[in-house]
C-alpha cells in the first residue's frame, strides 16, 4: 500500500503570486500543488494537501492526519514564529514532520528566526522557492522508505 | 438557584490520553469531563464543558459566559503562552476565572513558563493531572458560597 | 466613483461598552460604527465594517479586500502584540493600511508596546477613544485623494 | 495508619491578618491553622504545622520531613524568589512536595513571578486565599491515596 | 473665547524638505504652519507654533503653556527617544498633549521605537507626513468641545 | 513621651573596621553606635541597636519592632541585593524606614546596584560612611516631628 | 574663611508645588532655597543656588563651580537618567557632590532607577522631600570638616 | 559541460560513526561522500570534497571555490555558531550555497541556534542525517539547471 | 606550628548519600570528613570541619577563621548562586579561600552557573565528587607552603 | 578655492588639560586648535572650530555648515552616546562626518561603547589624544581631494 | 601498564613568563611541563604535552587522543570562551577531560566567564597558577585509578 | 635606526577588489600594500605586512612581533568580532596596536559593532577605506616620535 503524505500550507500562502513577489516568486500554490501531485505520483506516494490561515485548523488538520498520514510537510508561514498549539499538535500525534519555507526565513526580519516549532520537527528544508517541497517530499520518501 | 460553572478546554486537549502520556497520564477527556458533571452534581454546580483548538472561539466562549455563567474554569493549554485575547476577554466579561494546567508548565520548556493570562485570573491551580481540574471546581464552589 | 475603506474591529471590540469602562468609555460599536457610516458620507467615501475574534478570519478579511479597497483602517486589538499573519497579510495585499487604537496602548502594560504591525501600515492613531476611528478616516481619505 | 502531612509556612506569614489586609485578607495564621487541623481529621490525615522566619530553618525541617511526612504543603513566601537552598532540600528528601501561595503571585510585581522552586513541586495551587491551603490538603490526600 | 493649541516643532524640524526627503518629503515647515494656521481658523482655535533645537526651550515652552494654552501638539522629533524632561514637563503642567511624526517611526531603526513620551501623551498620531499635525489639530478640537 | 527609632546593621557590619578599610575606613561599629546613642540624646530620641548577620532575623526584629519603634533604620548590607523576606516584612510592619549605606554602593559592582528594598523605603542614604547614619537619624527625627 | 557649597537644581523644578503636588509635595523651589539659606547660616557656610532647565546649562554651572565651589549639590531631576555629560562634568571639576532627590525614585518607573550619575558622586540621598536636601547641606558640612 | 559542486564538512565530521551515535548515526563520512559521488553522477554534476576542522582552512576552500565551483555545499558543523569569516568568504565569492546539518540543531543546545551563516546562504536542510547531504545535492542541481 | 583549614559544608550537604544519588554519590558526608581528616595528617594540616544549613552562620563560620584559619575550603552548596553576604565575609576576613563542589555545577541548570563568590575565591575546584575536597586540601597547602 | 572643514567639539572639551589628565592628557583645547589650524595651513584647508556644551548647539552648528562647509569633524564627547538629535542633523545636512575621540571609548566604560552617531558617520578616529584630530583632518582633506 | 595523559595547552600560553606577569606569574611553560613531567613519573602516569595556538589543532589534537590517552587535561585559554569545536571534539573521543586554568577567570573580565566547554568536561581546576596542572594529573590519576 | 611597524591583514583581505565593492571599493591588497610600503618609505618607517585567513597565524604574527616590531597595525577583519586569542596576544606582548577597518563597521549588522578588540588596542580608525590603514601609519609613526 501507498504511503500517505499531508501537506500543510499556512497563513496566505493562498495569495502566492500576488504577495511580494521579489521574497516568494512569481508561480502560485495551484502551480506548487500540481507539482507535488506528480512528483507524488512518481514517488509512488499518495498526498493530501490542505491550505488554511486559522492557527486551530492547522491544529486539526494536524490531529487528524493521526488516522490517515505517515508523515506530515507542514510550511507554517507566519504561525511558525507565534504558535505553540501547531507543535503541540505535532507533539501529540507523533507524527514525524518535515517543516518548509519558501524564502530564507533567516535572510529576513529578526523575528522571522524564533521558532516554537523547529525544536519538534525532524527536519527542516528553506530557502529553495516551490523546490523546498519537492525536496522535503523526496525527504519524506526516504524517511518513510526505512 | 443553583451557581454555574463553565469549564473551557483548550487547544489538542481533545487528544487526552493519546498525547504523551508520560507528561499527560493515559486517562481522556470525556473521563475528565464525566468526574467533572459528578462532582458538580455533589457540590450543587450547575456545569457547561466547552473544547475547542480556536483561539477566537475560546474568546467567544468567554464573551458569551457573561451571561450565563458565575466563574470560569479554563485550561488554555498552547495558547496560555501566546493569547492576549484570551486575557482581554477574561477582564472584559469580568468573571472570576480559575486557570488550571494538567502538568505542571514550570517543569517543562522555558517559554511554558510565560503567561499573559497568570495576572488576571483569581488564582491557579497546576500539576496534579485531572485532580487540577476537580480541584478547581472546589475552588469555584468557595469562590461563589462566599 | 468612490474610494472604498475597510474598516476591520479586531476580538473583544464586540464588547465595547461592557468591556473596563474606565479605559474604553461607554460607547458602543454601534456607535461608531454609525458615526463612521455618517462622517463616510459626509466624505464621499463607501464604507465596509466587520468585526471578528478570530486571527484566520482577520487574515482573510484583508486578503479579501484586495478585490474591493482602497485602503484599510484595523483596529487589531489584542492580536496587534502577537500576530505575524495579519501584518503579513497587509503586506501581501498591498493596500496602504491605517492602524487605530480607542487607548494609548503606550500608558499600558509593557507588554501592548509591542507590535509587529507597526512597522507594516502607513500610519498610526491610538488614543483618542472613538475618535481615533473618526481620524483615520479623514486620514483615509486625504491618502486616496493623493 | 494515617498518612502525614507536613505543612511549612515560611517568612512574615506570622503576621497574617497585619500584613497588607488588601493583598492577604484578615485572617491569622492560626485561623488557617485551626481550618488546616479540622480538614486534616475529616480527610483521616495526620498534620503537623512549622512556621519560619529562616530559609535554613525551612531547609531543615524539610530534611527531617524524611522520617515522619508523606507529603510536604509549602508556602516560601519571599523564599520562593530568592531560595536555591529550599528546592535543593525537596529534591534531596525526594518527598512530593505542593506549592501554596495565598495572593496570585503573577498579579503582583515581576520578581514575584520567578521561582527556582516552582519545577521542583508536584503541583502549585495559588491565590485562593486560606482556600489554597485546603485546597493543597486535598491535593495531597489524592496523591497518597494513589 | 477661542481654544488655544500650542504646537511644538522639535529639533533638525526646521530643516524640513532639505533633510532626507524620502522619509519626511519635500515641503517646508512653514508650509506646514501656514496650513495649520489656516485649519486653525476654520476650526476656530488660537494657535501658537514653536520650532526649537533645544531640549531645555521644549522644557520651558511647555512650563510657559500653563498660562496660555488649553493643549500641546508636540512633535518632539529626535528628543522623543533620548528626553525624560520633556515627558516631565508635560506632567508638571498637566495640560492634555498630542505627539505627532511626520514619518512612521516604527518602519525605521529600533531606537526610534522606543520613548519616554509615549505613555505621558493623550495620544499620537504619526506616518501621514504634514497631514499628521492637521489630523491632531482636528483632534484637539474634539478634546477640547468635550 | 519620646519617639523610638530601631537601627538595624545587616550582614558582616559586625567586623567594621577590620573589613576593606580603602571603602569602609577605620571607624568600628560601637563607634557608630555610641555616636548614634549621643546624637539620639540631643534629638531626644529613644534609641535601639541591632546587629545580626541573619536574614531572618532581620526580618524577625522588623516585625517585633510593630511593637516599639516609630520608625527603623536599616543598613541591610549584603541583603540589600538578595533578600525579598526583608522588604516583605518592613511591608508588613507598615513602618517607615530609611535605607543606610556606609559605602556608594553605585560606584561598585554592578550587582550592589540592585535592590528590592530600596522601592519599599522612605528614603534612602548612601555614601557619606559613619554620617550616613547620623544623617538618618536626622532624617527620622524630621519623619517624626510631622 | 566660610566653605561655599553650590545647589543645582535641575529641569521642572522650577514647577515645584506645581507638579504633581501628591509625588513633589505642595512647598515650591523658592521655600526651599529659604531654608537652604536659613541653615547654611547655622552651619556657616556660604551658598549659591542654580536653577535651569537646559543640560548644557548644568554642565556648565558645574564647570564654573571650579574657581569657587568646595562641594556641589545637585539634584539633576530628568537628566539623572539621561545626562553623560554632567558626571563627565563633576569628573572634570573634581569636586565633591551629593546627588539629591525630593521623591524615591526607586519607587516609581522602573527607567527611573537608571543613572550614569550614581557612581560619580560623594553620596546620595533622596526620598525626603525638602528635607533631603537639608540633610546634604548638613553631609556637605560634614565632608568639610575633615 | 558538468556543473560542479564543492561540499564542504567541517570539523569534527571526520570522526563520523565514532562521535555520540544517538545524535549522529553509525554510517560514516566515506559512505556519506561514496554515496554523494554516485548521486552525482546520476545528476551528471562533477564533485569536490573537503573536509577539515580548522576555520581558516574553511575560508580559503570558499576561496578556491570561485575559479572552479558554480555552487557550494557546507556543512560548517561548530563553525556553524562562532564563525563571521566563513559567511564573510562566502559573500565575498558570491557562489550560492547550501547549509547542511546531519541533525535537527533546534533540537539541541540553545548555542546551536545561532547562525551567522543562516543568513548569507541560500537554503538550508538540516536533520535528515546523510539524507541531508543528498537533498542538498538535488536542490544544487536544481539551482544550477535554472 | 601546623597550619590550619577551616573546611566548609553548605546547605543539604549532610543529606549526601541519600541525596540525588545519581548526582552526588553514595557517600556520606562524614566519610568525607574522615578522608578530609586522614589526608590533612598526611600533609601535617590542622582541620575543623563545619556544616550549616544557614546562610548567616556559614557567614559567622567565616568570621571566627580570622582568629584562627590560615585557609578556607568552602562547598557553599545552593548558597553559591544566591548569597552576597558569604563573599562579602570571605573579603571582609581576607583569608584566601577555595571554592568546591562534588558535581560540575556547569553541565547542570543555567541558573546554577551563576555565583557571586567565584571572582572572591582563590581558585575553583569542582566535579570531582569528594575528590574535589581531597585536592583542595593539597591546593592549600601548597599556598601556606608559598 | 578652499575646501573648508568644521571641527566641533562637545561638552567639556574646554576643561581639557583640568579634566582626568590619566585619560585626557595635560595639553588644552586651545594647543590643539592652534594646531590643527597650522596643519590646516599645510593641507591648504580652510577651518572653523566651535566648542560648546549644549547638544542644541551641535545640531545648530551642524545645520548652519550646510551653507559653509564641505565636511565636519565632530568630538561629540558625552554627547556620542545619549544623542539622536546630532546624527539626525548630521543626516539632514547630508555633509560627510569624521567622528574623533581624544580616548579610547572601547577601553573605557560599557556606556560609551553605545553610540547612535557612529552609524552615520563616514569614519572614526579614536584613542590617539590629540592625533586623533590631526588624522581627521587628514581624512577629510583625502575625502575632499577624491 | 601505565595509564596515559595528554595535557593541552591553548593559545598564547607559549608566552608564559612574558604574558601579564601580575596575572600569570613568572613561571614558562616549560616549567610547567618539566614539573608535570616529574609528578607523572611519581604517580606513574605515561605524559604527552602539545602546546598550540590554533583551534583546529586543538581539535585534532583531541580526536588523535582516541588512540592514545585515557584522560584529557587541557587548558583552552581564549578558546575557553569562543570555540564550540573543542567540547565537541571531546564529546566526540568521549574520554574525561580536566578544564584547566591558571588564573581565576571569574575573577577577571565578563567574557571570561563564559564557557561552552565548562559543562563537557569531568571537572574544573583554576585560578592556582601551575598549580591548577598538578591538581588536575593528580585528579586524572585517581578518576584513572576507579 | 628605523622603528618597525608590522601590518596585518585578517581573514578574506586578499579577495579585496573581489568582494562586495559597493562595500569595499575596486583597489585590491597589493594596492594598499604597495601605497603602505610607499608611504613607510616617506615616513622613515620599516614595514611588513603578513595577509592570512587562520586566526592561530594571527595570534602567531602578534607573537613573533615581539622580537621585531614597535607597533603593530591590525585589520582582523571577521576576527574582530569573534576572537579573544587575539586581543590576549596583544597584550602578552605588550607592544601598542592600531585597530584598522575599511569600512565603517558600525554602519552595517549589529554583530559588527562588538569587538573584544577594541578594549585593547590604542586607538581605531575606520570607515575610509584603504586610507584607513595610510592613517594608522601616520598614526604609529606619531606614537613612536614620542
């Protein structure tokens, strides 16, 4: 059977494209997503992507991937930086996590480098645009493969 | 008339019993919930029990026991560390209100140390497991017989 | 054609009125409201209002007012001290923004001195009770007839 | 056979009832004492009952809480900001150990909100008054009978 | 008899439009007294306007305010982040008082964050440039019909 | 009847005159203290001396002194810097009293700097060695005599 | 020949009796500086008394102090906490100073505490109103004579 | 042409699979470097090792790099936390690089936290043991083919 | 004549064996003192050996070695990260003393890193269980021997 | 024609050769005048000195050179680390400025290590004494010949 | 067979006798070594000695121990407080180690007190000159000796 | 004889012209060495100049300097704000050191602006570029005159 990955897209992720395209870009998260479905696809990996910018759905997003993923690739975006209820969450699953950004988080504001979250993941991929995903789905495939 | 007592619990509590237990015990929140409504029964409490991974709906919760409740019994959870909203509710519905912790916070991480929420309740009880719980609605008991 | 403002009431301004009269007054969000639709008038400017409680629906209120703005005024209460996403959001939509305080956040516990938003919105008014609303419109609107 | 309680109440909490009525209440120690005792007989535990001015005094009669105590009820007073010596004695004993102040510490000044001690505890219960120390009572009856 | 604003222009404000005009653009400080002066009229206030390089002639000018004026509209410039006598003075004479900047002090360098002033004033508005001071001269009015 | 002043010499006080002499000079403790008596009688006031090197036993001669004194002075030496118990029980007490210091404790290292006492105190004097005593005792008279 | 002894009062205290009559007290400068005269006569000294509200100013009534002063009080009000350049000056002049405040400023905000000044001076004294400094005229005597 | 890869490994990764193997693993920096070498090939880039533990050898390595390399892989382990020079030869070459770390340094020590470097490459993955080595291959390739 | 050491035990020391054993050993305070007592005849010392759990007599031990110490040995246990009045005595006797303790207080709790006495001692040894005590013995007696 | 410099020095420079002569040396701001405008001769510059104790009159001085000088030397002396007022003035002028220091401030105290003026200038030149302003004026002469 | 020490010396101590006499005595290195060689023989300890000024050498001097040393003196000196490749080096080889210092460097400037080494090594010996040396060979002989 | 000034060039200084010339300008090592040599001549000066990336070379040309040099001119580049080796060589050897930098350090990252440096040498100059180091010639020229 398929392992199963969750990918978790945070606060205004769902604006890429149009949000400061010399930090993120100029692709959009349907592009990203399309992306991960086929890489998936050859990775022989089913995936779930969620987008949401609620803290408590990212939460329950995260509760209830206990039922269904083996690994979660969550890119928490602005929430990484004030959250204790997402690494809770993933505290409370125990899932293994794989954190993502698309920019340089510490080629930014200071704030932008305190994480409540990076402590509990397993690992983190940053600063490649769309590929941190398609990195950290390889990463996921190699996890789960051992 | 009998004396009401809402119980609010926060973020991933609804995981109970299947979030670390080394630090959380085994027993779940429906267990914790059911002592609860017995004990309230003894001590002639009227009881609601509300569970959500919301910041905003445990903010709504607050508002809306202004006009139901007489004391508020919260377990915050994540968001002890990180709400400033759950305070500004707590101090503009203006009912005493108990903050209970399952584990005790200041054996755990540093930032679980932290608390916008400590200054404003009427006191805190924490570290005893379910028992803070049970023990709060003792507190809230001698709080509104007196 | 005229020039529309959102005006966004962060959690607990619901309350205002109920809420620690000794710093917010009596007044009551249907107060303002309706003496900011009147000045709107007077102004020739179109008005949206909406209120929430809750970080997510904040966020996506400005992602929303992409489609319809011209400018924002948001009074983030307690979510100006702890969110990244609503200032992130601000910048990802682009619109010049108008931060508005009923209080001096500055005669206050050190704790409502700090904001990640401040440095994100074109300017700031705090203090003056309702009349920090009514400021920021004409603020607003000296802004769009630049 | 009963089990035994050893309650401690440390530095200028003999002045109770003279001290600062709007912080304390006006009740005497005694008072507690007296409430402490007949608790005590109803929940079938043996009490005893020290009062300090000293932190070394504190720190011994913890060491000879080893041969008679199950439980210590601790109330450090000014010794909870100030005293390594006092949790190094309840790690020492290794007896579980309930912290009990009569104001919310966290409503008060900062340095009221530091505590070495804090970690070192079982459980802390505060600022309910005399309440946290019936309160404690009963915390400490459901550990040992545990 | 009319009200009567004192405005107060602090140091290096008089080389306004000479002085980096990116922050603080390019019009002239009388260009900004003159427009004042004029909505000092429609509003139907008397106004007086300082500019002052010296720490200790803002002193004095806000001490000789107790004889004349009914509220202070300051702008204390580079003061407002290194000046304890300023705020002392505005305390001494009592007088209700607006800060006002040109630019948005906290999109600039961490010092200009902080202030001494800013929990001594009514409140402050601040990053609209000129329009700055003209918002707090309508704010003063409204303070000063109640 | 006359008025009756408490002088409490904190920690280490004791060996006067032995201690580092380049700050603390020559002069022993029985020199202040007979010099204190004398000047005592010129201001007819009644006078009592206590030297200990305890903290609880400062704190314990500052609640026995609710019973006798009008007014304490207290040089608490080392104490200064680490006791919360002593300001606790002046507090208590609710008498006032004046901080000596032998020594400019500011031109030293930095952590003599810190006081929790020194926001609890009438007034403070430091640095004028034996006199900062006799001026304490004059300060005293001059509280007693209003 | 008399010894001279300069009095430097510092920014708004000029207001005396003006300000914030329930910190400074009602008494104003000028009954002050009767009395500092009244008793310099007793302890045969000769006296100059120096108000300003300007930094520069006391920088510079210090160095003047050099061709007539024996010892100089000061009370630097507002530049306590913000001056480097009037300690500088006191190191310069070489002369012995006491450092003078009406009020306790350990009692009130905490930047209060703050003074580059603390470790220049002879010795402090503050929290006695008018009479602390009465009680510096008296210690400058004392430093006179040995 | 191939595109080639410098990959840096800094001190200490010698001793890999001696050194603390719950952190680190039981595989050693031959496979590692064996594995990379066949990665390589697969991605028809040509590769380059290094490793050394001293800090100056890092920064002339960086240095070479310009007249071979098109993009660096560094591993720069306790160099990580203390260097300025690397970041410093890294910009001054101006290749893009790649962080890499064998653990989770969020996990661990406080001190692994701080990054000079963090800042100056651009992207990191680290926890994901040799993995990241791997991955950071990939995301070269990537880069180069853009 | 045989030089003399005064050996110190702070607080909770004469729990040791019973104490955290995984920290401190098995052995008892009193074989320390017996190995203590065994070597200084070796080394022809004269010992007196001290324990006290309170602050204010390890002060006074201090005190009465000025009659007839020529060193001190102190292991001030918790009173190391607390006491001022312990290193003020030890300057205030002038005795070169050494600093001990049975564990590396540096691989345990931040807050145990931090200690007045360490810049009064002579020297530190520390981590080597009761071996610390044994080479502060010869460390002294090398000094008397200079 | 000329290139003209303007060399300003701060508070207290005038009691040079009088003031702490182990820092500052026994030569007077007149011997450095004298030669610096010997030097200035040889460099074929032309010089203004101002001295003054008065941060407004810095920025004044500062103002007025943009109609005069083509570069400024400033001693800001005590006003280095507690003035914004002078780096914004020099900013607004936009004139290059050599910030000079008789000492070195690095050897000195912590406070004068903080500056909010060396960001602003184009160079410092400290610790050399008098030197110090003769390698300035070099400076500025080899700026000015570019 | 004989057990076998390596002792390390760290930068800049090749200059012993030369260096800051008043802080490090008269005495070279190979004084030291010469003594240390002399003790080994009498504890029949095998010795090696490296001295180094270069961090990576230390480091690998560290990893070569693995073959050859049973226990680690080393005397870090500046690397004491900025290198984090040493204590993990020794982390790595996993043999104890003795932290050696001549100077008692809490006695001396703040950044002397912080160690990332402090907590990795067995024990601390410092602030006896040469001595520190031989306190810890015989340290290391008897943690050998167990 | 000539006196003999050793100049050093730290870490990344031989990619001068290289790297980052909106920083650094065009002119690259053998420029400014070539203009030093130049310049030594016309002053009567010996020189040498060692360039190296390793700061235990660093520590190593300050050692040797002793038996050659009568100042020495340091740029440590990266070092400056991480070494302490350095800065201890300098004063092991005791010969007076002129701190250079090419650009103004205190213009760019905070992490630039601390130096353990700074204390020790006799004097810094920086922000002009290669005529930093011609100044500090002119500088060591002037100390060794005296």
């Amino acid at each position: 059977m398929k392992k199963r990955v969750l990918v978790l897209h945070g606060p205004n992720l769902n604006l890429l494209g149009l949000r400061e395209p010399e930090i993120y870009g100029n692709f959009k998260l349907e592009d990203i997503d399309r992306e991960l479905n086929q890489l998936a696809g050859e990775l022989e990996l089913e995936l779930r992507v969620v987008q949401t910018n609620h803290e408590g759905e990212l939460v329950e997003a995260i509760q209830k991937a206990r039922e269904w993923a083996n690994v979660i690739i969550i890119n928490p975006a602005a929430y990484t930086h004030t959250s204790v209820a997402i690494p809770d969450a993933l505290k409370a699953v125990g899932l293994p996590a794989i954190e993502v950004h698309l920019s340089n988080v510490y080629a930014r504001e200071e704030f932008r480098h305190r994480s409540y979250l990076a402590g509990v993941v397993r690992g983190r991929i940053l600063g490649f645009g769309p590929d941190s995903y398609y990195l950290a789905l390889r990463a996921a495939q190699t996890l789960l493969s051992k």
